[in-house]
C-alpha cells in the first residue's frame, strides 16, 4: 500500500491523477490541495477520503470551512501557502504530485523532499529555476524525483537498466504546437483562442500556450539537464507531430532506445506513481498500424525563439533559468487576460533575461526574490 498527495488536485495534471487513482487500488489518497474549487474538494473528499485537506486561497476560507463542515469531513484542513507545505509534508505520506503550475510549486516541493517524500514531478518550474538546489537536495534525503512529463518520463523509462557514462544523447520530441509551419508574420495575428488549441494534448492554459511558442520545449530541455545530469549540448529537440514517440535516448554505441505510447499524461503519471513496478493501464493501448507513419523534423528556431533562449539560460546559468522562467510565467498571464500580443510573450522574456543578468550566485532566497522582481519588470514593460 503507497499513500500519495496531490498538490493542486483540480488542475489537469490532478484531476488526470486522481482517474488513475481510480485503478489503482493498493494507491491510498492522503492528502490533497486546490486553490479555490470548491466543488472538486468537495467531490474528491466523498471518493477518496483523504485525511488532509488545503484551500489556498485564503479569502474563501471560511466558506470552506463551511462546505467541509456540511459534508462532515473530519480530516485536517489548513490554508494558503502554509496548507500547501502542510500537505507536502504529511507523516504517512511516500509520494508527492507536483501538479501546480508556476513558480508557487517550488516550495511545498522543497519541504516535501527535506522530510523524505519521493516526488512525481509534473511542475517543471522546480527545476528550471533550482534545479541547481533541488537535485542535490534531493540526493542527500535519498529522494526519488519522478518525472510525470511525458517526455522526461520516457527518457527515464529508456534509461533503466543503463549507466550515465553510456548516455550519448538525449532526445526530446515536440509536437510542433498548433502553429508548425507558420512564420513570424503569423504569429502576430495570434490570439488567445488560437493558442489554446493543442492538436495533441489536453493540458492547463499556461502548458498550452508555452506548447505553441516552444517555450514549454525550452524549459523541458532545462529540466532534461538536472533531471539527468547531463550537458545542453547532449539534449536535443526533434519535432514529431503525431507524439507517439515521447523521447528517445541515444547511448555511446549509436543505439537509440524509445518509449512509446498515445498522447495520454495518465500514462506517465502511472509509471511514476507505481515505479518501479508497472499495472494495467487506464489508457488505451498503442495500435502502430492505425497510426502507419511516423514523421520528423526539424524546430523551426528562427521562428519560435523561445527554444533557444532556453538554451542560453541554460549555458548562462546561476539565476538566468529561473529570470527566464518567471519572466514567461508573467507574459503567459498578461496574454492570457488579453493585455499583451502573443508575440510579445518572447519578445519580453528576452528583454528580462538581457535586464537581470548579473545576480550573482543561485540560492533559494534569490530565486523567490528575482521571481518577484522579474514579473514586475514584465508588468511594466507591457503597460499600455
């Protein structure tokens, strides 16, 4: 029996959790978090039974209290960002998700590990921004980190059973988004409809429109890195519009393993939730001779520059990644309220990584206070 918690359980990536949970019956639910969804609390408290319980949002806390009072939940409830460490950090729990998205996961994520919980990452902002600090931290509590990104979680699969010298190259597969082919002139007619439409994926609004710049590309390359110890220059990018081969690794004598499987996140949030052991899955199985062909090319970086400014965080390192990272998180939310162009989105990452790029040596206290700082550089530089 594996007691797991969910921080953010109504987002994509929790509620996707919670349909394998369904399955899996030796997987017992100890706690959740949402932010202010109610009505899911309330439906997953009456499923799952978890004995914790958090609201971040704390201006609806005594409506909570109320609804959690009327269902006659007698577990533990907290809030706000202390809730979110609270759940982290449950005695009986041995796997945390991840699922939060943004810059809010990189705390409940870090205590999580100092008090020995293994990790099924799906908050990829952890690593581009600290990476540096969490993989070490990680190590010396004898945690595991568990990819549930698609792509990181078969690289992790195609690397079982290998040693780290043999790694020649890694190679992460995109889709392309849902403005492959289309140039510069065109994505300035972008709007907010447009970009919310994956051809492959169900996914939350900011995993989305990062999907379609190749920014969400650029930040797995990032976490490709600390995820796997290796140098940028051994990562590469290969667009594969059907996403039926998730990522492949290239080892020293030119063999290349690969993990495939449909275009369904419950499948790698499964593996990591029962490594090192695999159960009948809740998606349905790959059939090769409906799909007939599999197709490749190149990204087109000109284009989506996004992908390359990744990598030069990346090279540049100490705060850059995480500069990057929040200065996109901000340009994802002012698109998304319609306040700036799509285009601009990288335009003003650039801007902010050219801005803060001197801040020293990496460390906890910087990451949190550049984050701050960067999106309030972001904010201003959009004013209309």
């Amino acid at each position: 029996m594996k007691n797991i918690a969910i921080i953010g359980a109504s987002g994509s990536i929790g509620t996707q959790t919670l349909d394998v949970l369904r399955k899996e019956k030796d997987i017992v639910l100890s706690g959740v978090t949402v932010h202010r969804n109610l009505s899911v609390l309330k439906d997953i408290i009456e499923e799952f039974h978890p004995s914790a319980v958090a609201v971040t949002d704390e201006s609806i806390m005594v409506e909570a209290e109320e609804l959690l009072k009327s269902i006659g939940f007698q577990g533990e409830i907290s809030f706000g960002s202390e809730g979110l460490i609270h759940i982290s950090t449950l005695p009986d729990t041995d796997t945390v998700v991840t699922s939060l998205v943004g810059m809010v996961g990189l705390k409940p994520t870090i205590a999580a590990i100092e008090n020995g919980k293994n990790i099924a990452l799906a908050n990829k902002e952890t690593l581009v921004a600290a990476g540096e600090l969490v993989m070490p931290l990680a190590k010396k509590h004898n945690v595991h980190i568990l990819p549930v990104d698609s792509e990181h979680s078969a690289v992790f699969q195609s690397l079982q059973g290998s040693k780290h010298e043999e790694i020649q190259k890694i190679i992460l597969t995109a889709s392309g988004g849902p403005f492959r082919g289309k140039d510069q002139a065109f994505l300035k007619t972008v709007t907010r409809q447009m970009a919310l439409k994956h051809p492959n994926w169900v996914m939350g609004a900011k995993i989305t429109i990062d999907s379609s710049t190749l920014m969400n590309k650029g930040l797995e390359v990032i976490e490709a890195k600390w995820l796997f110890d290796v140098d940028y220059d051994q990562i590469e990018v290969l667009v594969h519009p059907e996403s039926i081969i998730h990522s492949m690794v290239e080892f020293v004598d030119n063999s290349v393993i690969a993990q495939l499987g449909a275009p369904d996140m419950r499948l790698p949030i499964q593996y990591a939730l029962n490594y090192p052991h695999r159960t009948r899955s809740v998606a349905k199985p790959l059939n090769l001779l409906e799909i007939s062909k599999l197709t490749f090319e190149a990204p087109d970086r000109e284009t989506f520059r996004a992908l390359d400014l990744a990598y030069t965080a990346g090279k540049r390192g100490g705060l850059q990644t995480a500069v990057m990272n929040s200065a996109n998180e901000e340009a994802v939310a002012l698109f998304l309220e319609n306040q700036i162009h799509y285009h601009e989105i990288v335009e003003v990452v650039e801007q902010a990584m050219d801005a803060y790029r001197n801040l020293g040596e990496i460390s906890l206290e910087k990451v949190i206070s550049a984050h701050d700082e960067v999106k309030m550089f972001v904010r201003n530089k959009m004013k209309r």
